[in-house]
C-alpha cells in the first residue's frame, strides 16, 4: 500500500468519531456510488434527516461496542 494512503488511514483513525464519519461520507460521495436501488423513498429521506442530524452535530454518537455492552449488561 501506498504510504501516503497508510499515513493519511493513520492519521483518520485519530479524528473522533464524527469527524471519521464526516471524512468517510464525504469520500463515498466522490466515488459516486449510487445507494441500492431497494430502499424506499421512506428509508432515502430518513437517511438524509440522520445525516443531517449528525453534519450539524445535533446527536451525539456513540461507539457501537459500547452501546452493546450496555445492552448486554442490562440483559443480565
């Protein structure tokens, strides 16, 4: 792999959290891919209001595995 590209996923894995998902969006969106053809106009515009949410800093994040183990503690 090419060491710029090892430096710059190096460097990524620092931002915080929205910060990643910020840089992760904004990198599918230059590859332009189209989102599957099977999701709903409902499921299009919720995904557009949570992202929203989140590039405005409405919501707070959190990290999956700590919300599982939560979850999973509170099972018990």
């Amino acid at each position: 792999m090419n060491t710029n590209v090892v430096r710059i996923i190096s460097e990524a894995f620092e931002l915080t959290l929205p910060e990643r998902a910020l840089v992760a969006e904004m990198l599918l969106e230059s590859l332009d891919v189209e989102p599957p053809a099977d999701l709903s106009p409902a499921w299009r515009e919720q995904i557009r209001k949570r992202r929203e949410e989140i590039d405005r800093g409405l919501v707070e994040l959190r990290d999956a595995e700590d919300v599982f183990a939560r979850a999973r503690a509170a099972l018990e």
